[in-house]
C-alpha cells in the first residue's frame, strides 16, 4: 500500500537524518524515494551513501537509480568508479549492458554478455532465463527491442512484465 510505503519512508528519513554518517540510512531511504517515484532525492541520497563509503559496490547503487532517472552518462562515470576500485563483476557488467542498450550500443552489449557467459553470480540467470519479466520502466525506446538478444529482452523491458 502506498500508505505504507510513505510511513516507511518517514521512518528511513528520520534514521538518516538522526544517523547522517550511516551508509545503510542513506541507501534504506534513497530506495523507499525511488519506490515513491523520487529519482532526484534517490539518487541525492545515494551520492551521499556512495561520499560515506566509497567501494565499489557502493558505485552500483548509482547506475540502479540514475538509469531509470534518465542519466546515463552518470550511471557510466559511477560503473567507471566501481571498476576503479574493485574487481570486475557480473553485477558491473550487468550494469554496462543495461547502460549499452539505452544507448544502442549492441556490440558492447553483446560483449558485456559474452563475459558473464558461464560465470557464477546472481544475475546471470536474469541474463540466461527468458522468463525472467522485469522491467526498466521509462527507459525503452522505440524500435531498440528488435535488437535485444532473447536473453536480455526480459531485463531490457523488452518483454511483457
């Protein structure tokens, strides 16, 4: 319930303004703003939990919210940082295909693929599972699905939810 929802964005607020250098804080609340349909707060919020701690996984957080926020070229410098400071990972180069495909950029995205192919992770099998149905709201072009792989079609929104 949206009702719900709201309250448990007062409360993230509320720990994050009482607790400001607590990185969990500031990620809890910039969720439940992206869940509201807040990108510019989310992604505000996530800039200070990514100044907090500065890893690379923290790095991920900010191409999850500047995607659907519409900033692609700052979801890249953020999987630039990420690479920058730890290894490579399916989950970066998840990110990169996903940034590849709002720019049409098929043969990177073919690449990004071709790297995950037989290695472990959590998200490989979001790439590999055809039944896999979610969804980047907002940010399908049209005409751009005709060139997504089966494998990424689910992911990129390509398909219905």
């Amino acid at each position: 319930m949206v009702g719900d929802q709201e309250k448990a964005c007062a409360v993230a607020k509320q720990w994050a303004q009482t607790f400001p250098r607590d990185y969990p804080a500031h990620i809890d609340f910039a969720i439940c703003l992206k869940l509201l349909g807040q990108p510019d707060r989310a992604l505000a919020e996530i800039r200070e939990a990514v100044r907090l701690l500065p890893s690379a996984q923290s790095y991920l957080w900010r191409p999850e919210l500047s995607i659907p926020a519409g900033r692609v070229q700052e979801a890249k410098a953020a999987l630039d940082q990420a690479s920058a400071r730890g290894p490579d990972s399916i989950e970066v180069r998840y990110e990169r295909g996903r940034v590849s495909f709002l720019e049409g950029d098929t043969a990177v995205m073919h690449a990004q693929m071709r790297w995950a192919e037989g290695k472990p992770g959590r998200l490989r099998s979001s790439w590999e599972n055809p039944s896999s149905r979610r969804t980047m709201a907002g940010s399908i072009a049209p005409g751009r699905c005709s060139s997504v792989p089966w494998r990424w079609a689910p992911r990129a929104g390509c398909c219905p939810p």
